[in-house]
C-alpha cells in the first residue's frame, strides 16, 4: 500500500491559500508651483522687516512734505480803544475782527487765538471818520502772516465831552404781599453825576437802576443796587446806590351795602317795626382788618321802656378796634306794629 501523503489534512483535503492583495500605488507627486505664485509669495514674505523700515520711512516722509505746506485759518482778534480826554466816541464799537492767517500747518496747529493781543485803536489825535486797520497792528508769533481783515477799518464819530447832574429813579418790579403797600421809595444818593456826549446828555434829566424786586415783601428793607448806564455814558465815581423802600399796611374803604338791622332788647321786638329796615355800612382801615371785619358786623338798634314810635340811632356791634365806620342812614324809625282787629262776631 502507497502510505499517505503528509500533505492531507484530517478531512482528507489540503487547505486553502489565502488570496494575495494587490500592489498599493504610490501617491502622486504634488503638482509643481506656478512661477506667478512663486514670485508674489517671495515679494511679501522675503525681507520682511527690511520691507516695513521702508514703509516707515515712505510715511515719515510723506508727512514731512505735507506739514510743510501753507495752509490757512481764520481767527478772531479783539479790538481796544485809546480815548480823548475831551471826547467821547457817539458811534457804534467794533469788539473785534476777523483775521484770516496764513503758515505752514504744524505752525497752525499750535495757533491760540486768545494769546493774541488786542488791537489798539488810538483816538486820541483822529477825527470823525474811517480809521484803517492794518496788518502791523496785529502781532502774530513768528512763522505765520496776516492774509486778510474784516472789517478792514472802523467808523469812528465824537462828541464834546461834558458831566452831568441828573436825578435817579429806582426802578421796582413785583407786588407786596397782599394787604401791603409800597409807601416810599427812596434812593440814597438822590442824583448822581453822569460824563458822556454833550448831545446825549443834554435831553437827560434822570438816569434809572436795576430792578428790585417786590414780591412778596410785608417789611420795609434797603436794597443795594447799581445805576444802568447807556452806551457812551458813564458815571463819575461809585455807581452803586441805596434804595430805601418803606411798606405799609394797605388803607382801603370798602362799602357793604344791604346789611339788616337788628333790634336789641330783653323784651319781645316782634311788636317793633324798623323802616328802613337795611342800611348801608362803609368801612376805613387796613385792607386785612376790613376783610376780616366784613363777616361779624351787625347794625343794631336798642329798645328801651318808650313805646311811642320815634328816631333812634343805628349802632354797630362786632367792630374791631381800628376799623371806622359810616352807617347810612344813621338812625331809623322805630314803630309799634299795629295789632290787627279781631273779626266781629257772627250773629246767631
């Protein structure tokens, strides 16, 4: 017998070959940079701080040449006055102009217009006219110039210069409290001298303050107060005033008219009969006393023991002390009321 081949397994069969795998591709090679993109990408990123000095210097230069340039800008210069001792000036005061100043930008920058001085225009040898204002009389720090001025000259008008006694009249505003009255108003100085413009002065007869105000007030008070000068006219020493303001009570007459009489006795005053049976009732005397007084007044007549018809004087009980009075009229007639007659009696 042939002996068994080694190559079989338990079953009487070979085993299975596993199946091999394919070869695995290499991957591609990447594809080649365009030259363009090469170039760009050396541009921006070779040299990069040799590239940014450069920039800064582009910048700094830049602004150099442009900061150098002349620029301009408009200021405002104020105006001062130098007067005559013997005139004084009647037209209407320039404060300031308008200055268009040219220089390079970083002179400019720094300007201030307030550190500017004043123009000063002397009057004291100029007559009524136009009086020019040049560059010269506008001192500007160095490196920059003045390009224009408006307005480029002022009219200037004068006057005789005179002094004046006038009166002073203080001027109050507001109401005193209710049942008050302004009883006085007095300044202290009474008149005040005033210097300006013959013309002016010559149609002013007094010159007023400022307001004080009333409102409110029940109590006399001094006020301290200061004179309203117009243009062109001045006050020659202290323009401050004292105005003395005394208040009262408010006097008034106020009539209540209508007001029925009222008769007064222990006895019975439904027999008496009063004609007329009103009257009329003036008051005098503070305004609040009066109100006050209004509503507890009641005219009165006494009866007494007579019983034959007569005259009698209408009085006021409720009056207040300080508070006068008018009755109208000031007596009535008093009469007994006639009974009336009992009926006869009825015949049967």
């Amino acid at each position: 017998m042939r002996p068994r081949s080694q190559t079989i397994g338990t079953l009487g069969r070979t085993p299975a070959r596993a199946p091999t795998p394919p070869p695995v591709a290499p991957p591609p090679p990447p594809p080649e940079r365009g030259p363009v993109r090469g170039w760009l990408r050396s541009a921006m990123f070779d040299n990069v701080g040799l590239k940014f000095l450069s920039m800064v210097l582009a910048v700094t230069v830049f602004l150099l040449v442009n900061t150098d340039k002349d620029r301009e800008i408009t200021a405002r210069v104020g105006v001062s006055y130098t007067m005559p001792e013997d005139k004084v000036l009647i037209s209407e005061r320039v404060e300031e102009v308008r200055v268009t100043i040219k220089g390079a930008w970083r002179r400019l920058r720094k300007f201030d217009e307030r550190e500017v001085e004043r123009i000063n225009l002397d009057l004291r040898h100029a007559s009524s006219g136009e009086l020019a204002i040049s560059n010269d009389m506008i001192h500007l720090p160095s490196g920059v110039t003045v390009s224009s001025i408006s307005p480029r000259s002022v009219h200037v008008a004068f006057d005789k210069r005179v002094d004046k006694v006038v009166e002073v009249t203080p001027v109050i505003t507001g109401r005193p409290q209710h049942g008050s009255v302004v009883a006085e108003v007095k300044p202290v100085p009474a008149t005040i001298k005033l210097r300006g413009g013959e013309s002016m002065l010559a149609a002013l007869t007094a010159i007023r303050t400022r307001e004080i105000s009333l409102e409110g007030r029940s109590d006399s008070f001094v006020a301290e107060t200061e004179i309203v000068t117009t243009g062109g006219v001045e006050v020659v020493g202290n323009a401050q005033v004292a105005v003395q303001i005394h208040i009262d009570e408010e006097l008034v007459t106020r009539k209540v008219p209508g007001m029925t009489v009222v008769l007064r006795s222990d006895g019975d005053t439904s027999r008496w009969k009063v004609t007329p049976p009103q009257v009329d009732v003036t008051l005098t005397g503070a305004l609040l006393a009066v109100e006050k007084a209004r509503s507890s007044l009641v005219p009165v007549v006494k009866l007494t023991a007579d019983t034959k018809p007569r005259e009698v004087e209408v009085t006021i009980d409720g009056l207040p002390p300080g508070i006068g009075v008018k009755i109208s009229p000031e007596h009535v007639k008093l009469a007994p009321v006639k009974q009336a007659s009992p009926p006869p009696p009825r015949t049967p």
